[in-house]
C-alpha cells in the first residue's frame, strides 16, 4: 500500500503505475470507461433496471437528489464531449419526468404545509416526531428525535410511580439505541416537568426532544407505542443537484446560437431556466450575507432537521451554488452572479493549503455554530439544543461537489484562479490518491488523506473530480483506474455520472 505522499509525489508515474496497470490488466476484457459506447450501455441498463434514482421517483428519500441527479450530470457531460443532441434530447425526456415530480405538481406539502416547486425529501434525513395523546385522544406531547432514519423509532409511554407521572422510552429499531425519561410530570411547575427534563437530559441516545401540546399540564399521554414519523423538508443541497443540470440544459442551448434557434430545444431552455429560478427561490429565507462579499445558506431555526438555526455545511450550500452560477451564465443576471461569486469567496476562505501545496478544509463551515459548538443556554437550535463542536474533515464525495462548484465559478469567472484550480486536483492526486495492500487503486476518505482507505461508497466517486483533472493527469489516470481493475458495472446514477465524467476528460485531453 502506497502512503498518501508516497502516491501523490509522483508514485503514479513511476513506482505505481505497475499496481495500476496489474489492475487494468486484469479488466483488460472489461470496458472501455471513456467510450460513450461504454456509457450508452451503462445508462440504458440503468434506467431499465428500475433501480433507485429513476426520472419517475420522488425524492420522498432523497432518489432523486442522489441518483437522478447525477445521470442529467452525467448526460451534460457527455454532450459537451461529443456534442451530438442525443444527450440533449435524453436530458429533456428525463427533466420532464422529474420537473413533473416536484411538489407543486403532485399536490403534496412541506413541513410547514406549502407545496412548492422543488422536490421534499424526509426519511432518512429529518427529524421525525410523534403526537403522544391522553386517554381522550386528544395530543399533549410531542416527542421528537433528530437522528437519521427516525421513522425507525418509537416513543413508548410507560406507567410512572404515581399516578400523575409517567415514564416515556425512546428507541430505535436500527439500532437499539434507547433513551429513558422516568416518572415526568406533565405540570409545567414540577421539576419533573417533561419538556425540561428531556432537554435538561440532551444528548440523549437518538437525540429526544419535545414540545408541550397541552400547557394546562392537565392530561398525561396515555400508555402504549407510538411510532415517530420523519416530517417533510425541502433541502437547499438537493435543489442544487437536481437543478444544476437542469440550469446547465438552459445554460447550454441559450449559448450556442445553433441549439438557440432550434425551437423545441430553446423553448426548453426557457422553461427549465424558469423552473430553476423557482426551485432555488424556495431557499431565500435561507440566503444569508456578510458585510465582507460573502454568503451562504443557514437553516432557519425550527425546521425539522438536525441543527436547525446554524449554517449548512459546505457542500450543500455549495451544491445550490452549482445551480446560481449557471443561471448566471445563462443569463448574465447579476443576482445570481453576485450569490455565486459570494459563495465563492466564503468557500476560498475556508480553504487551507497543506505541505504538498493541495486544499483541505472540513464538511462544516469553520466560522459556523456547528462547527464551533453550542449549547442550549445559546438558543440556537430547537431540534438539537446543543452541540459540541463538529470538525471533521470533508470527505472525497461530498469534496467533490466542493471542487465541481469552485471549477464552474473559475470557468464562468465567478471566482478563483488557475492556481487554484492545480491545489484543488492536489488534493486528489497528493491527498487521496492511493493503492490497497494489494496494489490496487482506491482513495482515502477525506481530503486531507486521513480516515483510511475508503469503502466503494467513496472511491467509485472519484471520477466526479474531473472538474479539476485538466491541472494534474493524476486525477484522470487515477479515478480511471479505479473503475477499470473492479470492471464496474454501474449500479447507482453516481456510477453513471462518473463514466460520462471520464468521457469528457478523455475528449478533452485528445
């Protein structure tokens, strides 16, 4: 196994290029990854399979944020590598299906009970909640948990040791973490008062919070289970994905006077730029900017997700700023421009330069609550009422968005620089690049090149660094390799986008 250094001083071209080529050698039967013969089959099995990400999904559990998704991605990239239509036409059937999912058209609601025109998602990312109610029916406790996949827990009422307490447990089916609150009060002036013990009691095992229904602290919640439900939210993070091919489809054609005076193709431009707008105007409230030129998202305290009212970590505002630069250009809007730009210096400062000259920065913004901590004396979360500070490492999925965004906004002239643009594919080729013991290509899990070898979860998204693969032959060499000595066959839209990535560095290196 080739150490981060070792690998990305240079190992790839000389001392490793054997593991790599042993691996490729063993696909040598295998495909073609910058063929679009390769990916033309890839997307057809896709889309036949019925797996999840398909057009015709909702993204009720996040299908089409991050797995649609990526397949539009992936159809953008590989017009832009061959410039046949035939990318461009799939793209149209696909956006139709999905534009035709978003809340607004399937007549379902958010949270707060809007329904919008963007795309809701709820387990496994939300806070679930459950309505405890008293022998009369009628609600007097709300019991919520903010960990992933709380539809898996159940809030259980369970008799206390007097007759005006009552004991309520708290667990998780995943994965039996339990959380027991005994002999509470439902009198608001008891110090056994439930609302204030369980916060008093925060962090608990799946994270339990709740809110008084009946402050009259007249009713106990009667005896039995009830199952938490994960509420509805709209996430800044998954508009971003699903818009920013959609922008791209928009920004293409409205540039290319060939494609723009193509009727059918412009009148679909100007319908998905239109619906981009409206889907990245969901998140206005969300919109936050500093005296200093910069600007990001934050999530508005109260909506039902872990650490509401701090700001969301890099990558998911990030991902929205994918969608603003490229209505940017299509358009030359300055508002757009101006969030894009924004974001893009507050993601610069964020970044630091290592040894080996390659960026690191963490998955939460460093100026943020989040990453800073809090505690519920603060006031700044209702559903996570304090934390302790969270400062990990970005990791080379979520990094990858990171990079893609910070290479749109240096193409589109929103932000950084070529020299940038070289540190970014450092961090990939001196950072994560690496071998298994075996001598096969894979990645460490964050940029930094800590957290071991990662797991398929992280290396197969590796071809998503193509952004940046222009300054460093590494990062295409590399990322290739890793799909040629598995002989991957594609099985999510991430797969997929990663092919059509390839593809399109291939070209552009001919």
């Amino acid at each position: 196994m080739l150490t981060r250094r070792q690998f990305g001083l240079g190992a790839l071209a000389v001392g490793a290029l054997g593991a790599v080529q042993t691996g490729t050698a063993r696909a040598s039967a295998g495909y073609d990854y910058t063929s679009r013969e390769t990916f033309d089959l890839f997307e057809r099995n896709f889309h036949d399979s019925g797996a999840t990400g398909q057009p015709t999904d909702t993204n009720e559990h996040g299908g089409l944020a991050w797995g649609q998704s990526y397949v539009l991605a992936g159809f953008v990239r590989m017009y832009e590598a061959y410039r046949d239509t035939h990318y461009l036409d799939r793209l149209v059937t696909n956006i139709d299906l999905v534009l035709g999912n978003r809340d607004s058209e399937r007549g379902v609601a958010d949270y707060r009970g809007e329904s919008l025109p963007a795309w809701r998602a709820m387990h496994p990312y939300t806070v679930g909640s459950a309505a405890l109610k008293d022998a009369s029916g009628r609600p007097v406790l709300e019991v919520r948990s903010s960990t992933s996949y709380a539809d898996l827990i159940t809030a259980t009422v369970l008799a206390g040791s007097a007759g005006d307490r009552f004991t309520l447990e708290v667990k998780s089916s995943r994965n039996g973490a339990v959380a027991t609150f005994p002999d509470l009060s439902m009198d608001p002036d008891s110090p056994d008062y439930a609302v204030r013990k369980i916060l008093d009691a925060y962090p608990t095992p799946n994270q339990v919070t709740a809110r008084d229904l009946d402050p009259s602290g007249t009713s106990l919640p009667a005896q039995g289970a009830t199952p938490l439900v994960s509420q509805p939210v709209i996430f800044a993070v998954h508009t971003g994905m699903i818009t920013y091919p959609i922008a791209s489809f928009a920004r293409i054609v409205l540039r290319t006077p060939k494609l723009r005076a193509n009727r059918r193709y412009r009148a679909k431009a100007v319908e998905y730029l239109a619906a981009a707008k409206a889907a990245a105007a969901v998140h206005d409230r969300e919109w936050r900017q500093t005296d200093d030129g910069g600007g990001h998202l934050a999530w508005v305290k109260g909506t039902p997700l872990g650490y509401d009212g701090t700001e969301m970590p890099t990558n998911q505002f990030l991902a929205l700023g994918l969608t603003y630069a490229e209505i940017a250009a299509a358009t030359g809007d300055p508002a757009y421009a101006d969030r894009a730009r924004r974001m893009a210096r507050t993601f610069a400062r964020e970044l630091k330069t290592d040894e080996d000259d390659a960026y690191t920065w963490s998955y939460w913004p460093s100026f943020g609550l989040t990453y800073r901590g809090f505690s519920a004396a603060d006031g700044v979360s209702e559903f996570t009422p304090s934390g302790g500070g969270a400062r990990q490492i970005e990791d080379l999925s979520h990094g990858a968005i990171d990079a893609e965004f910070a290479a749109l906004a240096f193409r589109h002239g929103l932000g950084f620089r070529g020299a940038d643009m070289a540190r970014f594919a450092r961090t990939y080729s001196r950072n994560m690049a690496t071998t298994d013991p075996d001598g096969v290509p894979t990645t460490f899990v964050r940029v930094d090149g800590t957290g071991g070898l990662a797991t398929s979860g992280q290396y197969l998204q590796a071809p998503r660094w193509m952004a940046v693969a222009q300054w460093d032959r590494v990062v295409f060499d590399h990322s290739r390799s890793i799909y040629e000595a598995r002989a991957l066959v594609p099985s999510q839209g991430s797969h997929i986008a990663g092919v059509a990535y390839l593809n399109w560095q291939a070209r552009r290196q001919d």
